[in-house]
C-alpha cells in the first residue's frame, strides 16, 4: 500500500528558532500534498495544500511567512517553522493525495517549543 | 462551503459485536468522495473505507461497511464483529470531487471496543 514518511516523529526547540519537518510519499508521486495541524482530541486542521513546483495554498489564518511549505518533487513536501514560538507546540500531520483521490497520511511529528 | 458532522463524539461497543457510526454532510456538489478514516492511539491516520458519490453500492471492505444515503446526505459505518484493535477515533471525510481538493473532516467518534 502507499506509505508516507515524515521525520522528525518529535522534535524539541528553542523559541525562536526554526524547524523543518519533511514529508516522503515512499512508492508513489503526489502532485499534492496536505499539511495539518492537530490538536489533542481534536480533529485535522488544514493548514495549506501543497502542489508540486508551485507555491502553497495556505488556509485563512494560517501565516505564510510563519509556516513555509517546499514541495520541490513529487515526493517531498517540507514544512518549516519559523521563529517558533510555544503556541506553535502542536502535533502536525502531512498527507499526499494518492491515485483515487484518497489521501495517505504520515505518522505526524509533535513539535514542543520551549 | 461543505460541512461534515459526526453527532457521535463517543461510543463503544463489546467484542464482536456490531457497531454503527454516524456522519453527515452538506454539499450542493453532485460529486464528491467521501471517506471514513481511523486514527489508533499511535495517531497514525488509516483508511478505512472510500465511497462514491456516483456510485449507489455501499462501499465494502472485509469488517467495514458503509450506508451510503445520498439523497439524505448520510454516510454511516458499520464495523461487524469488533475487534479490540478497532479501539480508535474514527473520522469521517468529504472530499468535492476531483484532483487536489481539500479534505473536509467531521469532529470525529471515539470508539472503545470493550473485551
């Protein structure tokens, strides 16, 4: 079946500093990729939808300059994180549209910023 | 703008029994996908099942069913023979239907499956 790797699976920062989280759809191409934001109990936020060789689509609210998004192949979309900040602590998931339309997501990554 | 609503935010159901969870949605799009996702506590998000809209047979996989009223909007699972590995949230999902369009999620069901 279609498998999506993110990495890191937790990462621990300093306020202001920045984190950049990968997402890999491992045997298949995504021209799309998705990006979430989780938090506990809660259901998926979508945070901004990402096409491969164009800039991201971001949700309203969700900060550009903040969260920049990279899909610079058609398996890997990255996130970064920028002058991260302990409201930014969130569990974060990546997805990748598959050939039906269906979307396979990766295991998340749980930032903490301290 | 589409709206997924699962009125359900808890259930359980004993082993090997028959569980059904709720979902429905408001679209004025005639077609669209629509999917049911599990989220175990690893939080690892699983497909479930996927159905659609053109499509009037419920979607079937091995345990997994689905009630796909498309004139109701409603999009019920139906888990038979429950099995302790079942114990996740459960999130239903719209999707309008073509190539790189957004997935809506409903606010999902804790479902426990109890030995």
């Amino acid at each position: 079946g279609a498998v999506v790797s993110q990495h890191p699976s937790r990462v621990i920062c300093k306020s202001g500093t920045s984190v950049k989280i990968e997402c890999r759809s491992l045997d298949f191409q995504a021209t799309t990729m998705f990006w979430y934001r989780q938090f506990p109990k809660k259901s998926l936020m979508l945070m901004a939808t990402s096409n491969e060789g164009s800039k991201a689509t971001y949700e309203q609210g969700v900060e550009k300059d903040k969260f920049l998004i990279n899909h610079a192949s058609l398996t890997l979309s990255t996130l970064t994180v920028t002058s991260a900040h302990p409201e930014d602590s969130s569990f974060y998931i990546c997805s990748a549209e598959g050939p039906g339309y269906e979307q396979y997501f990766g295991p998340g990554t749980r930032l903490t910023v301290t | 703008a589409q709206t997924v609503t699962q009125s359900q935010p808890e259930m359980s159901v004993q082993e090997a029994e028959t569980v059904t969870l709720s979902c429905t949605y408001d679209t004025s799009e005639s077609n669209y996908y629509l999917f049911w996702y599990k989220q175990p506590p690893s939080r690892q998000m699983i497909l479930v099942i996927r159905q659609e809209a053109y499509k009037q047979q419920n979607a079937t996989e091995n345990r997994f069913s689905v009630n796909f009223q498309k004139a109701a909007k409603s999009f019920s699972l139906k888990i038979s023979d429950s099995q302790l590995g079942d114990t996740a949230m459960y999130f239903c999902a719209f999707m309008k239907g073509d190539t790189g369009n957004q997935f809506y999620f409903g606010t999902g069901t804790s479902l426990t499956v109890i030995p």
